[in-house]
C-alpha cells in the first residue's frame, strides 16, 4: 500500500505544480528565510525523504542530522482535526534553518514534503517580513495538506524530524549504531499524531467554485489501472 501513497502523493505535487506553474511570485533559487525546521509531513513523505537519502548514499549523513536535531515546533492537531486551524501562530515556532539547506539550496529538493512545495510568496520575506499569497492559493494549498493527510491516515503525521526519527528506527534506513537513540525515538513517537481521513474540506468560499473544479481533475486522474478519486473513496 505505501508504494501506491507514494505514487499518489507524487502525483497529487504534479498536479500542484501544473496548476499553480503560470503564478509569478517572488521566490528564487537561493532564497531559504523560509525554509526552517517546522516542516510537517505525513509518514510517506518521510519514507520518500530517506529512500532519497538511502539512494544518494548519505544515511550516514541523516544519523548525523537527526542525532543533533531538536524538535521544538510540534503541532498540537492535524489538519484533517483542526477545522482549519493552520496553527500558525505557535509560541513553539521554530526559526532555525533547516537542516537539509546546503550552500542555500534544498538538498533533498525533488522530494522535499508537500509542506515546502506551497511555500510560495507574492513578496520578498524575512523574518520580520511574513510570506504573502492571495486568499485562493492559500485555500488550495490547505485543501491539498488535507488531501495528502487523507493518503496517509492511519499513518504518524507532524514534525518533520520526529517522523524521520520514527522511521529511522524501524532499522530499515539506520545502522546498528542507532539502537543507543531508543529515549530520542520514543519521544518522538510520543509527539506524533495520527494522520486522519478529510471529513470536510476547509475552503474559503470565494474560493469554492475553483477549488471544486481542481479536486474534480484530481479525482478523475488515472493511476493504477483506476483513478485517485475511486482509491480514496472521493
Ligand atoms: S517564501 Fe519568501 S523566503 Fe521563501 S523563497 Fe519565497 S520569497 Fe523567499
Ligand atoms: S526540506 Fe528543503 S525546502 Fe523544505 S525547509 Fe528544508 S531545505 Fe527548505
């Protein structure tokens, strides 16, 4: 079943980027004020990161990071549990860079979360300076967190270094070296939450009409002899 996820949260970011490839922001290569550590995903996002990792050959580099990463951010509900509470205004947002920049660049860029994809800006941003996006972006992009929570429910969901930890112990990406971790693993998997089916989606209503006809291209997309729509019950 995860290779099928997989398969359909790469489409579901193909799908994304089609529709959102004619919008002009002011982001560029090089530009990371946005990239710090509170990045949440679902655990098939995770598993692609360190299959990445696995096959770039740096899982040695990943122990080393996720060793030395402090989870600070950690969301309180998902998504699919919040009613629309993008828990934005966290007292435990965390502005350290993020630990995959590399010289200013994404060095796990083609299979960075869906958490990062959508981190677009209308304006040059800072620290001081928050990110800006018209009121329908922000709308879609909710809609497809919510979309990519409902592929993964059943699954861990949150902090990125939490859900890379609790994947690492499964042995399957780590080294025996990683057993002396096990408090640093268990603390993580105490922080995670479980990924949760959409019961409704939460959409700005000047934005309904665009968002429904998007979802309908999603849910008649062809994938594995069926279609997204028909796998995930929309
Ligand atoms: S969201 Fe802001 S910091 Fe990130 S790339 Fe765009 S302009 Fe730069
Ligand atoms: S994973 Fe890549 S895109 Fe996402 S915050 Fe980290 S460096 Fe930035």
């Amino acid at each position: 079943m995860n290779n099928l996820k997989e398969e359909i949260i790469k489409k579901l970011y193909e799908l994304y980027q089609r529709e959102t490839a004619h919008m002009s922001f002011a982001c560029k290569k090089g530009c990371t004020a946005c990239c710090t550590q509170n990045v949440t995903m679902t655990a098939t996002e995770g598993e692609m990161i360190l299959n990445f990792m696995v096959n770039e050959d740096r899982l040695e580099e990943t122990n080393n990071i996720l060793r030395q990463a402090k989870t600070t951010y950690i969301p309180q509900s998902t998504p699919n549990n919040s009613c629309g509470d993008q828990n934005t205004a966290d007292e435990n947002w965390d502005f350290t860079p993020c630990y995959f920049l590399k010289e200013n660049n994404c060095s796990i860029y083609p299979v960075r979360p869906f958490a990062c994809r959508c981190f677009f800006s209308t304006s040059p941003c800072s620290l001081d300076q928050p990110a800006e996006q018209p009121e329908w972006l922000a709308s879609l992009n909710w809609m497809m967190i919510q979309l990519i929570e409902h592929v993964g429910q059943g699954e861990f969901w949150g902090n990125m270094t939490d859900i890379l930890l609790e994947l690492s112990s499964q042995g399957r990406y780590i080294g025996r070296d990683w057993q002396g971790e096990g408090i640093k693993v268990d603390r993580a998997r105490f922080r995670l939450l479980k990924a949760e089916p959409v019961r409704e989606f939460v959409v700005d209503p000047l934005a309904q009409r665009k968002i429904e006809l998007f979802l309908q291209r999603i849910s008649k997309t062809a994938i594995n002899g069926g279609t997204i729509g028909s796998i995930l019950g929309m």
